[in-house]
C-alpha cells in the first residue's frame, strides 16, 4: 500500500446516496491499485453518519437521514497479484436500532510491478447482497478498473466503476457509469491535502438527467500514521438533489500479519 493513501487517511468530503450500487453510503472510498501483502490482513471500519438526507421512503428504500452506516471490511493478501475482500454492512437509526444491511465478496488482481508499466494498474469485482429496504437493486454487481501514479509529492488515482444490478429497479438500465478520482499532494512527510470525487451518471448508454445523477466532490487530507494502519475522516456537502447533502465518514483500520510468516 502507497505510504500516503493506504496508510491513515482523513478526508473532507461531499458523498451521495447512490456513489455506486457496492459503496452506497457505506464503503466511501477512492481505490488505489495497491494490494495488501501475501500473509497479511486488513480489516477495516467504515463509520458514516448523514446529517441531511432523504427524510421519507423513496422507492421502497428506507430513509437515511440521522443513519450511521457501518462496514465490517476484511481483506485477504492471497499473491503479489491477488487480493479477496469480504465486507459485512449495518445501519442505525434511533427508532429502527442496528440493522444487517447485507454482505459483498471483492476479489481484485493487480498488474504486477515486474512488468513496468508507466502506471499502476488494478481490478475489483464487487459481487453481493443488500436488503431490498436499504436499497432499489438486491443483487449488484460492481467492475472497478484502478489506475493510481505517484508522481514526486503528487498522488493521483481514477476509478472508472461500471455498476450492474441483477434483481431491482435498476436492472433496465444495464451498466451504469460512476466515475470516482482524487488527486492529492503530499504536504508534509505525514500529511497530504486534495480532492475527491465521486459520481453515478447513469446508464452507459444514456446519462440521467443532472439532478438525478450523484455528483460530490470533497477536499481530502490524509495522515500517515504508518504502513500498517488507515484512518480516515470527512465531511461535506453532496452537489445534485439526488446527493445526500451533509455526510461525515471515518474509516480506521489495521493491518495484521496472522498465521505463519
């Protein structure tokens, strides 16, 4: 993992109710193409509480305003090449207690190093269930391409997810397109500032109308505590109606090295 981006991070940001069908407002993230080592473990937890957002049932969703979502994250270092990850969502709200959103499966390969391309190179599969109350489409299934470079004291990484739902109200549109980026800029040995983005334009083959897209962007600051640990913190404001307005998330999380070396 990249010192500045896998390590600790805190993140100002704008993120929406449909950033894509596996992330949602639970796993808010900017993929870098790295992989976590062979024998080692990460396990994270994804905290992410929405001030403003949807208030009523909207398509037979429950509403997620004054809802903290949290992910149960663990991933698998397999090969230099190979990853699996396994997450576990929940949701609270104050009438409605803790609530088993659903779980998600995530193998990704990587481009090895030894082949020298001019950028690092990735790709996540996200397969999984979700409760029909916690959103439109049960069974998705989520392709994210990674590309990331680290050029001086800048970092930059593109995701260009295309998302596919199986059972729900989105099944009509087949692929859909939500783009995430962030650039960032290394501050300090420990601290890099920048900015996130991320969006769900709609089907591949037709975008939405704007103000039923998600559009966020936020301003990003990430710490590096060491190679073994991630935290990561933000808040901000969505930019469409389609956007929950006022979102804050915290990811803390832990790489371990269990079993034989």
């Amino acid at each position: 993992m990249r010192s500045a981006s896998v390590v600790p991070a805190l993140l100002l940001g704008t993120l929406g109710a449909g950033l894509a069908c596996a992330q949602d407002n639970y796993e808010i993230q900017v993929y870098g193409a790295d992989l976590v080592p062979p024998g080692h473990t990460m396990v994270e937890l994804h905290s992410n509480f929405t001030f403003e957002g949807s208030k009523t049932v909207t398509d037979g969703v429950l509403p997620d305003e004054h809802a903290l979502h949290e992910t149960i994250e663990i991933t698998e270092g397999i090969t230099p090449w190979f990853e699996t990850g396994f997450y576990i969502f929940m949701s609270y709200r104050a009438d409605e207690g803790y609530q088993w959103v659903g779980d998600h499966i995530r193998p990704r390969f990587r481009i090895p190093e030894s082949w020298h391309w001019p950028v690092n190179v990735s790709l996540s599969n996200e397969i999984g269930y979700q409760r029909r109350s916690f959103s439109t489409d049960t069974w998705t299934w989520e392709i994210r391409p990674i590309v990331d470079k680290q050029i001086g004291g800048w970092y930059l990484a593109f995701n260009p997810t295309a998302d596919r739902s199986f059972h729900g109200l989105e099944v009509h549109k087949g692929l859909t397109f939500a783009p995430n980026v962030k650039v960032s800029y290394d501050i300090t040995k420990r601290i890099a500032g920048g900015l996130e983005y991320y969006g769900s334009t709609g089907s591949i083959t037709g975008f939405d109308p704007l103000r039923d897209q998600v559009q966020a962007i936020m301003p990003a600051v990430d710490l590096n505590l060491g190679p073994n640990w991630e935290f990561n913190f933000a808040v901000g404001v969505g930019m469409t109606a389609s956007t929950d307005h006022l979102l804050v998330k915290m990811i803390l999380g832990r790489r371990l090295q269990l079993g034989r070396r």
